[in-house]
C-alpha cells in the first residue's frame, strides 16, 4: 500500500469529527477498499483449502491401513487369528551319494 494513501487515510480518520459526515463516508470507503483488496487473493486460498483437504483426506485413508495393519499384528501375536502348522521338515539328503554322483561325472 502507498505511503500515500496512508496519509490520507491517517487525516481522514484524525479529522473525521471536523469534515463531519463527509468525512466519516469517505473513511468508511476507504477502509472497506482495503479489506476488499485481500479478497481478490480468494481464489488463491480457495485452491489451497481444497488441496490442503485433499492431503488430510490422503492422510486419514493411510493412518486407517496403518491403524488396520496394527490391529492385525497384535491378533496375530495375541494368538486370535488361527495360523496353519509350520510344513514338516525335509529329511537331509544323503551327503555320501552327492559325493559319488559328482565323482562319476
């Protein structure tokens, strides 16, 4: 904002009783001039709320499958959720017969 207008506006105010009416209007229109200049930046902080919603939304659906995700684990370690048997254990191959087989090559 200009220096300039700072001043008017400045005496405006200050000599507001002595203009009388006049001046308390022109003080009124230059105050709502003002407040009307940062609303042309709407447009800007409307993209800006519906980006920011859009990252919340993101973040909400990820703390939920973290949320999901926990509750699993701690069925799971608390013995809950039923687990198959681990498979049995293969029998060791016969060492010996590997030997024999790699000698006859």
């Amino acid at each position: 904002m200009s220096p300039e207008l700072w001043v008017v506006l400045v005496a405006v105010l200050v000599s507001g009783g002595a203009i009388g009416s006049a001046g308390t209007l022109l003080a009124q229109w230059l105050v709502k001039r003002l407040d009307a200049a940062p609303a042309s930046g709407d447009d800007a902080g409307t993209s800006e709320v519906g980006r920011l919603r859009a990252d919340v939304s993101d973040l909400s659906r990820h703390v939920h499958n973290l949320e999901a995700r926990l509750d699993f684990t701690e069925r799971l370690l608390d013995g809950a959720l039923p687990l198959a048997p681990a498979p049995a254990r293969m029998q060791p191959s016969n060492a010996a017969g590997v030997e024999a087989r790699d000698g006859e090559v």
